[in-house]
C-alpha cells in the first residue's frame, strides 16, 4: 500500500496550520481594535469560507490563481503553474482552515481583562509589545486550541484541495481524496484503512484539545479560589 497519501496530507496540514497561525491571530488582533463601520462586513469575509461549500471555495480559488487569473498570468512570466500543485494544496487548506484559528484566536483575545492592557498603556507600552508581552500569553490556551483545530480542518479537507490540487500521485493525492478514489473504484479494504487512519488522528486532535480545555478550567477555578480567599 502506498503511504504518499498520508505524508502528503501531514505535511500540507502542518504548512497550512502555520500559514492560518499567523495570519489568525494577526487578523484577531487587529479585529479587536478595529471599531469601523465595515467591522462587520469584515469580520463576516473572515469567517465566510467555514460556511461556504468547500467546492465554492475551490472553485473561487481557480479563478483567482489559473492560469486566465492575473496572478496566473504573471506566474506564468517565470513558467510557474500553481494548479495542480503542492503550493496549491496548501494554499486550499489555508483558506479553509482560517476561520477557525481566527474566531478561536479573536475569542480568546476578548476574554483578556481589559483593565491590564489599559494599565500597560497608561505605563507607556505600544500596541505592539502589548500584544506580544500581554495578549499572547494571556490567549494561549485559545490560540493553541484554534492551530490544533486548524490541524485538523486542513487535514481533513477534500473539496477544494481537489478541485486546486487535483489528485496526482505522489504529488497531490491527499488522504480524503484517496479514500474517495478508492470507494468511487470499488477498493473498500483500501477505503476503510484511510479512513480508520484519519478518524484515529481526528480523535486523537480532538481528545487533546478536551484535556487542554479541562485543564485551562481548572487552573481558572484556582486562580479564582485563591482570589476569593484573599482579604
């Protein structure tokens, strides 16, 4: 049996979780201090590919990076094609898994006592080292529970990955891709192996995030025995 599937699955969730870590908690962070009027219309562009149908999404990223898209075209200045291609994968499963290392980041965020950045400020530090010195340690638990749950939306991705990615071997054959082609060619033993592989991961990701969440509740309950028993 080939296992290319599955490396290829683990290394474009690992990218794209890194990829979605930075650019979550920075669009969190400037969602939180942002108070225009499109806040909302924002806000809701951030979160739209968690509701959109992944083929959507996919279909939406073709005519962004084909090759008639303008970044296509420049691309292909240097003879570079991003469909059908690992970068492509990734950027797919970037795009889907966004919206959950946002909202977990930007929840997070707005559960910080506002009361100590607001004594930060008044001592002189900028917004910036507040938000390295303060909010991200104060978040962590979140923020670490939004890559976790990002891991897992990248690993499990198919319609879009499909559709920008193809299903190459070796290449771009992801493990929900494989278990589609396997089922589609009537190869269920191969079917059910894949599958058993990615609900054990699944429920592996999602066990860790239950203790991670437990114990962050009940380091909170401490924190607050201890301060109800001060004078």
């Amino acid at each position: 049996m080939d296992y290319a599937p599955l490396f290829i699955s683990l290394k474009t969730a690992m990218t794209a979780t890194v990829i979605t870590f930075i650019f979550g908690i920075f669009a969190a962070w400037f969602m939180c201090r942002y108070d225009g009027k499109l806040k909302s219309l924002i806000d809701s562009v951030f979160l739209l590919p968690m509701v959109l149908p992944p083929t959507v999404v996919g279909f939406i990223l073709l005519i962004a990076i084909g090759r008639n898209s303008p970044v296509g075209k420049f691309l292909s200045l240097f003879d570079l094609n991003l469909i059908f291609t690992w970068p492509a994968l990734v950027l797919a499963a970037s795009v889907v898994a966004f919206p959950l290392m946002y909202k977990t980041s930007k929840a997070a965020f707005e559960q910080i006592d506002r009361d100590i950045l607001d004594v930060a400020r008044t001592l002189g530090a900028g917004e910036f080292k507040i938000f390295i010195k303060l909010m991200i340690p104060n978040a962590l638990p979140g923020i670490l529970a939004g890559a976790v749950l990002s891991f897992a939306r990248a690993l499990g991705e198919f319609g879009a990955t499909l559709m920008v990615g193809g299903s190459i071997p070796g290449r771009t054959l992801t493990v929900p891709v494989a278990i589609f082609f396997a089922s589609e060619s009537g190869n269920t033993k191969e079917a059910l192996i894949w599958v058993a592989v990615i609900f054990s991961i699944s429920l592996f990701i999602m066990t860790l995030i239950n203790n991670n969440e437990g114990k962050s509740m009940g380091n909170y309950d401490k924190r607050k025995e201890l301060a109800e028993d001060e004078p």
